[in-house]
C-alpha cells in the first residue's frame, strides 16, 4: 500500500497541496469534493462541471452524482417556489392544515365577501371581516346601513314592500316623505315581521293616518330600549325578516317613498 511519503500529492496549478483523502482502493490520493469560487463542484483533480440546470436529464432522474444532487436541489426550487401572482405550477408547494382527520390545502378564493356562504371541504376561509353564522350559511356583518322600501311614486291603493333580510341590526327607522296628493288620499303605513316558515306578517307598528304633503319624513322608530310613542316608536328588537305594507283609505291619488335606517 502507498503511503503519503511515496505517493504523489495532487496539487494545484500553482503547486499547492490540495485536501485530498485516499482513493475507495486505497492506492491514490483524491482531492476531496467541494466547491470552487465559481460555483462549480471539483469532481476529480483539474475538472470541473456546472452545477447543471432544473432539467438536467440527470438531476431529475436522480442519478447519484454531486451534479445530479444539486440540479435536484434547483429543479425543486423551481418547481416549488413561485413568484406572487403567477399560475400555480405541477408540483407547487401549498400550505395545508388539518381537518382532524385529513390533511387540506389552504385555499385562496378571488371571490368578492358575499353573503349566504356555505363550508366546503378541504376549505380554510379566510375572510377579511367579521362574519355572522345564520343557523345554515354565514353573512357578512353589517353597519347601519340604508335602503329603499318604496320608491316615489303617485299611488292608489295598498303598497307592500319586497320582503327585508335583517342581518344584524338590533331596530330601525322608517321615514315616510308624502310629495303629492289628489283630493282626500290617506294612508297608514305599517312594520310587520315575517314567519319564515308560513310567510305570514304580524304587525309590528302601525303609523297614524298621514293625508296631506309632509314638509318632513313622518319617521318610525322600532327599536329595543326606544321610548315608546303611539304611532312613532316600539320598543322591540327588528326581527331577520320584516317588510312594510301602506293601506290606502281610498282611491285618491298619493305619491310618497318610503326608505330605512337600520340602527346597529
């Protein structure tokens, strides 16, 4: 067997000894693998070869060589990592949780915050806002927010509006604005919750009889803790589904809006 003394030392181009081992049949010296400023690996004395590419034939059928060992490393990277924004590639790398039984994706939607959402599975909702679960589908939380129950328009008979959906809003008011009349019209108008399962109203509160032009709202008040006022407030809470409807006494011709303030 050679020893160091009588066994010729790998060197360098300008003469310096490089860390070597014995060879796998003991009877050479081999300079030990690593990497060069260049970023290529020294696989025997005076050679390099690149690092190689994330398509190499060998980085990805896995032969086991340094080449192919790195070239796997990039080929990952560059399956895995992805640039914000861009198509999810073949072997993209997700972040997962669990369901208590399965692993599942966190998913993104791109839908816009909607209401009447439904779970689904292998689904992480992740939704920037507080959210209200309905006994089936989940809503978005609401602030006071405003509508039109009756848009202005001259009329002659009863009114009723299209059913209301109240998310979260503990009471409301309704303003009443009488524009135009003809002759002698009058009309109450009244609150009414809804039985969802029948459909059938109860009225909540009921407005005195307006009959001529208003120079302000006539406004309604339904709200727990509300001082109560025969035909202007009720202290109770507004109920998910409600609606109004306006009785007319006759046929005289009354054009009136009737609009909505939910109060929080």
């Amino acid at each position: 067997m050679p020893t160091p003394e009588t066994s010729t030392l790998k060197k360098d181009a300008n003469g310096n000894v490089l860390p070597q081992a014995w060879d796998a049949t003991a009877t050479a010296f081999m300079p030990l693998h690593g990497l060069d400023n260049a970023l290529n690996t020294r696989t025997e004395d005076g050679k390099d070869v690149a690092l190689g590419t994330t398509t190499d034939a060998d980085a990805l059928s896995g032969a086991s060589t340094v080449k192919a060992a790195v070239g796997g490393v990039r080929a990952w990277l560059a399956r895995h990592i992805q640039l914000l924004g861009a198509a999810i590639g073949t072997y993209g790398g997700l972040m997962a949780g669990s369901d208590g039984t399965n692993v599942q994706a966190v998913r993104v939607s791109s839908a816009a915050p909607a209401d009447a959402l439904t779970g689904a599975a292998g689904w992480i909702h992740a939704v920037a806002g507080k959210m209200g679960f309905n006994g089936a589908t989940w809503d978005r939380w609401r602030n006071n927010a405003e509508g039109t129950l009756l848009a202005s328009q001259a009329r002659t008979e009863v009114a009723v509006s299209a059913g209301q959906t109240n998310y979260n809003a503990r009471g409301v008011k309704v303003f009443i604005n009488v524009t135009a009349k003809s002759d002698t019209p009058s009309i109450v108008v009244n609150i009414g919750e809804t039985d969802f399962i029948s459909g059938h109203s109860n009225y909540i509160l009921a407005s005195a009889a307006i009959t001529d032009v208003t120079t302000y709202p006539v406004v309604l008040t339904v709200y727990p803790g509300a001082t109560p006022v025969a035909n202007l407030a009720v202290s109770q809470p507004l109920p998910r589904n409600w609606g109004i409807v306006v009785n007319h006494a006759d046929a005289d011709s009354i054009t009136y809006s009737v609009s909505y303030s939910y109060i929080v």
